[in-house]
C-alpha cells in the first residue's frame, strides 16, 4: 500500500470510523438532456420521421444524433444514445422502412394476383 492511500484510509477512519473505510458511491453525471428535451424527442420518434423535412423514411440513432444536434446543438454517440432511449421506454426494434412514393393500389394487386401485370 502506497503512502498516500494507507494516509487516506486513516482519514476517513478518523472521520467516520469503521464505515468510513468502505468504499462510496462515486454518483453519476448529470443528464445532458432536459426533461423537455427528452419529451421533444419522444414526440418526434413517435411521430416518425417526414422524409421530404428530415431525409430519411425511418429513424435510426445515427439520424437521432444528427437531429437532436441540429434542434439541441447537442452531441451524442449513436451508443451512448441508446441509454437515452431505453431510459425513455423505446427499444430497439424498428418497422421495416416504407418507400415514400409506395404505391398501394400495386400493393393489393400483388397480393391477390401475384406479379402478374394489370
């Protein structure tokens, strides 16, 4: 043991006794995000994304982090944004992406008559 921790060890147990020997919880950062800023981003994941406004037809972290930093102006690590995301109840699971310019009418005929043209 090294001088200075064996003196940080008397310290503590001059302080506080024998508890004072056990190790502290170091605590956590504050979050980056406000509550209304959390809310925000809720909002918007819910209400998915405008391809034409936002550019692309289904959110993923990546595209969350360049969003939260173009309305926030703040940074966040596509993996670091996955505690953010999970703290707000969502998961990683997504639908699967829809073309914009889909054509439903197409949809049903393939669906009762194969990919047989009209």
């Amino acid at each position: 043991m090294e001088r200075q921790a064996l003196r940080d060890a008397v310290l503590r147990y001059n302080a506080e006794g024998l508890s004072g020997l056990y190790d502290h919880p170091k605590g956590r950062p504050p979050r980056r995000l406000t509550q209304g800023e959390e809310a925000a981003l809720a909002a918007v994941i819910l209400e998915g994304p405008d391809p034409e406004r936002d550019g692309v037809c289904a959110w993923t972290r990546a595209d969350l982090c360049r969003w939260m930093e173009a309305h926030f102006s703040k940074t966040y690590h596509p993996s670091s944004l996955t505690r953010v995301l999970r703290r707000l109840g969502f998961s990683r699971q997504k639908i699967r992406p829809a073309h914009p310019q889909r054509d439903a009418e197409a949809q049903e005929r393939f669906k009762k008559r194969g990919s047989a043209r009209p």
